[in-house]
C-alpha cells in the first residue's frame, strides 16, 4: 500500500511539474521586433523559447493570419513583412486557439525615419552651431519612436538623454575613442606650452629669406603638423605672421597656407585626433552589414587613396608657393603687400584673440624641436607597434583587420603624453603643476568636437531604432546608379558642411545613412563582393573630404574662423581670397578622381591626371607675383 502511494506521489508531481513548466514556460516566451514600425518598409519578429512546442505557430497582426511556422530549437522568425497602414497594430503568436504571445506595435509613416538627420542638418544652416542641432534631432527621433504621441514628446525628451545620449558613455569603444582624443589633445597642450612646436618652427624657417622662401616654410611646417588641425591653425598661424610680415607676404596668404594644410592633413593621415572620431562613425555605420569582414579602422585605410580633395589641396598650396603663382583675389593682395601696401583690418583685435590664455608657450624658456619631435615620435612609433601587436595573420591586412585598434591608440598616447611630460620636467622648463595645466588646457581643445561627436553617436543610435537605412535604401536602393553614388554623396557632403559650418557634425550624420545605402546598393549591382568595394571605400572617402572641402569654403566653419583670428586676417578677406584655390581643387578631385574611380580606373593614375590638371590651370590662369610688381 505505502508503495503505490508512493508511485502515485511521484506521478502527480510528475503531472503537476510538467503543467507548471508550460505556464512557466509560457511565460518566458520572448520575442524580437522593431521598436517602431515603419510602413512600406520591411521587418521581421523572432520569438524565442519555443523548442517544447511540436504544433506550428501563427503570427496575426488585428486578428488576421500573416505567416505560420513550424517551431525550432531556438528561434523562429517571421521575415519580410510589410504594413501599408499607420496606427497601433495588435500582434498574436498563436498555437491552434491558444495565445502564446501577444503585444502591440505603432506603425508610422516610413519618411518620418529621415526627418532627425534632416532637422539636424537644417536647424545648423539655421542656428549655426551643430550641438543644439543634434540635440533636438534627437528628441524628435525619440518622440518618433514613441509613436508621436504627445505623452510620447516629454518621454522622448527623457529618453534622449538618460537612454540615447547615456548609452554612448557606457559603450567601451566610444570610451575608448574618448579618451584617446583627450589624451592626444593634452599631449598637444604639453609640446606647445613647453616650446617644442617652436622649435619645429625656428628649424624650418631660420632660412626662409624671400616671399617664395617664406611661403615653403609655412607649407611645410603645416605639413609637420598633422595630427590635429586647430593645434596646426593656432601653432602654425600664430608663429608665422611676424616671418609673413617680415618678407612682406599678405596675411590672407597665410590663412590660405595654414587653412589648407590643417583639415586636409588631419583627414587623412593614420595618427591624428580626427582617427579615432571616423574610426568611430564608420565603426557604428557598419553595424549589421552582412558579409563585410573588415574593420572599421581598415575600412579607413583603404578609403584614403579616394579621397583626392585633400590630397590635391595640399599639393595645388605646394604648387602655388614653388611657381609663385596666384589666382582670383590674392593676386591683387598679394602685389599690394609686395609694395607695403596691405591693409590689416583690426589688427589689435586679431592680436588678442588669436592668442589664446588657455594655449601658449610659455615665457622666457628656450625652444627646443626635441621637445615635440620625441613625444610625437613615441606616439607614431608605438602606435605602429601595439597595432602590429595586437593583430594576428601573414598578411598586413590581415593584422591590421584584426588588431586592436582602440586600445593601441589609448597607449600610444598615455606613453607620448609621459614623454612630454618628463621632457619638461626633467629639463626644468615646467613644473608638474604647469605640466598638469598645459595637459588640461590642451584637453579643452578636444571638448567641443568630442561633445559633437557624442552627440551623433546618440544621433546614430537614433536613426538605427528607426530604421532610417532601411527606409532609405528601400527608397533609393534602385534608384541611384552604383558608380554614381561616391559623387552624389559628396556633393550632398558639400552642401551640408557649406551650410552648417561643421565638418565633424556632417561626417557623424551622414556616415550611418550612406554606408548601409551603399551596402545595398552594391548588392543590387551585382552583390556586395569584392570587385565592387572601391565603390564601398570611395563613397566613406567622400563623406570626409566632402565634409572637408565645404568646409574649407564656409565662412561660418569653426577651422575658418580659428584660421583668420590666428593669421591675424579679416574673416571675409579669408573665406574670399581662399574661395579660388578650394573651388579649383575640389571641382578637379569630383571630375578628374571621384567619378572616374567610380568606373574602375585606378586611383593611382586619376591623381597623375588630377595632378597635371592643376599644373596647367596654375600655368593658365596663375600670375606670377614676383614678375608683376
């Protein structure tokens, strides 16, 4: 008797355990779909923890059957549907009458996804400064993913800062790029403060004698220069214009000399404080891109042989200050300071500004290049070296795929910072208490830009949740043909920078829209394969030097404001005498390097061709300045 009231114990909790799971089970059913939906545009739901059901599932969206699926071990997912109607939808998973799951959704108009970049982009024409720009982008991007609602106003308001704008802090590469850039903009703070940015200058331009002379030194030292282009405008601008007003060289040259040496070298080369801000757009734009393998860093590398605006800026400066020739207005500014005859608009005012309290060399110490040249070498050398260290494979691009990027330049960095650092210190030129302040005052530098960058990260974040790439490539992916795309993407690029005066601000909104616009259409020519990635790493060049190009030309850009406070130069005598030089080389690098790289011809020869053009237009159109006073 006792045993079988054993056996009978024993199969009602076996009953009873398994009537438990299921509801417990049930319970625990978990599903996976956008948190808005867009109309017209396609998503999937995914439903998780249904391995112990054996019936097919069914999925109604207002009672009416969309799909049904045979469950598997780990997920099933309900692909490709399309919702034509806006409004609140009622979603069901049922197994025969029961439901397993249900949930509501909003469906809103699809064109709503690309209103935050938009608003962005127009509230920086209009307010001119990006940061407010991107913040209420931001919030309209949250309300959008609300529902519109008006509850969903205030909510999205909240949820901008304390979920969108937290979310891009707690992301360890974000930090990681964050710290990087601080760093390096206080290591730069140390060099400058301790004279060796001087130093640089004194050895370059001790033989500098004549106008042609003079103008070479300053083109080369913007060149010396590269890591980051405020420190390039203020050192290279600030230190120039007592050897500019000496050899009687107008100081609208030399904003044209500083301004196109400063973003155009920043931009493209591979240690800079620009890298780790387009290492970190590109990074976040690739997110989810079936089949691409490479790294956002090599994605970067490769992207540098298209972007010929830079490139040919710097060599058409180079150019003009070997042949001493001049076009548009600076042929008439420059005869006049020939003869001394320029007239320096406020020039008081310019001295004051353009010296800045926060950045400056210290007094009565003496300039030593060394002082600079060891911690910028440390901080080249080792970065080469942590990036060889951390990646793995026979090939370069292997290990540069592979490598740990971030965390080579957070060290190159701390170990280039300790170098100035102990460089000043040990010479008895700073005291840590100097040294800390110059690091400090240099990181300052970097706030604003990294406030941007934050701020598009959120952006970006934004824009995903909203499905602002599906919704443009299901748009536009068959719309826009394939080879014209990097043009396209650059004259947008152009028109944004021009009229928002931010650089940094339109590369971050527009990255995470084009690269997967790109993806797709590469994919709907012919697949996204490695025969067509030059359209890939064209595209990502244009972004940056479109940005880069329109921002040379903006009178309300922040590098062309820094640029005639720091040449002791009248901003609009800047933005009209450099407006020549920025048009020719920028229309050669879209006509001449952009659209024939597009169609497969080879990089390397477009900058031959792109190169000889600009010779002889300088040779048409240029005057000599020497020869005519």
């Amino acid at each position: 008797m006792r045993t079988r009231y054993k056996s009978n114990t024993v199969v009602f909790l076996v009953i009873y355990l398994s009537i438990s799971c299921q509801f417990i089970f049930a319970g625990k059913i978990q599903y996976d779909s956008p948190k808005i939906i867009l109309s017209h545009v396609q998503f999937n739901i995914g439903v998780d923890s249904l391995s112990t059901l054996s019936k097919p599932i069914h999925l109604y969206i207002d009672n009416e059957l969309i799909d049904t699926k045979n469950p598997s071990k780990h997920q099933i997912v309900f692909k490709d549907i399309v919702l034509d109607k806006i409004g609140t939808k009622s979603f069901k998973i049922k197994q025969a009458n029961e439901t397993l799951l249900s949930f509501t959704k909003t469906v809103i108009p699809g064109w709503i996804s690309i209103l935050p970049p938009l608003i962005a982009i127009t509230l920086a024409f209009i307010l001119r400064t990006v940061v407010p720009a991107l913040f209420v982008a931001i919030w309209f991007g949250a309300w959008a993913t609300n529902g519109l609602s008006l509850g969903g106003l205030f909510t999205g308001l909240l949820e901008s800062f304390h979920v969108y704008i937290l979310n891009t802090f707690i992301d360890r590469d974000h930090a990681a790029i964050t710290l990087f850039t601080l760093m390096l903009g206080g290591m730069v703070g140390i060099v400058y403060r301790n004279g060796g940015m001087h130093g640089i200058i004194y050895h370059l331009i001790k033989r500098a004698n004549t106008p042609k002379k003079g103008q070479i030194a300053v083109w080369l030292f913007g060149l010396v220069i590269f890591f980051d282009d405020y420190s390039n405008t203020l050192i290279v601008g600030n230190t120039s214009r007592m050897l500019c007003d000496k050899l009687r060289i107008s100081r609208q040259k030399l904003a044209y000399l500083v301004d196109s040496t400063s973003a155009p070298v920043s931009t493209i080369a591979v240690i800079t404080t620009w890298i780790g801000f387009q290492v970190g757009i590109i990074a976040d734009s690739i997110k989810g891109l079936p089949g691409l393998n490479e790294s956002a860093y090599l994605l970067f590398l490769h992207s540098i042989p298209y972007s010929f605006y830079p490139f040919l800026a710097i060599f058409l400066v180079g150019l003009v200050v070997t042949t001493g020739r001049d076009i548009g207005p600076m042929v008439d500014v420059e005869l006049n300071a020939r003869k001394g005859q320029e007239n320096i608009k406020l020039e008081q005012d310019q001295e004051r500004s353009s010296t800045s309290e926060d950045l400056q060399v210290k007094m009565d110490i003496p300039y030593r290049a060394i002082n600079a040249v060891l911690p910028i070498s440390i901080l080249v050398i080792s970065m080469v070296a942590f990036i060889f260290a951390t990646g793995e494979g026979n090939t370069i691009k292997d290990i540069l795929g592979s490598a740990d990027t971030f965390a080579a330049l957070m060290h190159s960095t701390l170990l280039s910072t300790i170098m100035a650092t102990g460089l000043s210190v040990g010479q008895r030129i700073l005291s840590i208490n100097e040294v800390f302040e110059a690091w400090y005052n240099g990181l300052k530098f970097m706030v604003m830009g990294m406030l941007v960058l934050i701020m598009a990260w959120a952006l970006a974040d934004i824009s995903a949740v909203l499905q602002t790439a599906d919704y443009i490539v299901a748009a536009l992916g068959d719309a826009i043909p394939m080879n014209i795309l990097p043009a396209v993407v650059f004259l947008i690029a152009a028109i944004t920078a021009f009229g928002s005066g931010s650089s940094w601000g339109v590369m971050a909104i527009l990255m995470p829209l084009v690269i997967p616009l790109c993806w797709a259409i590469m994919e709907n020519n012919g697949g996204a394969n490695p025969e067509n990635y030059h359209i890939l790493y064209s595209t990502i060049a244009c972004v940056l030097t479109g940005a880069v190009w329109a921002d040379h030309c903006s009178p309300i850009s922040d590098t062309t404001i820094l640029t005639s406070m720091a040449s002791g130069c009248e901003l609009m005598d800047h933005v009209y005498t450099q407006l020549p030089y920025a048009a020719a080389a920028g229309v050669t690098a879209l006509l001449c390097g952009t659209i024939p790289a597009a169609f497969g011809l080879p990089w390397w020869l477009l900058f031959g061709i792109s190169a000889a053009v600009l010779v002889l237009f300088i040779y048409k159109y240029g005057v000599s300045i020497d020869q005519e006073k």
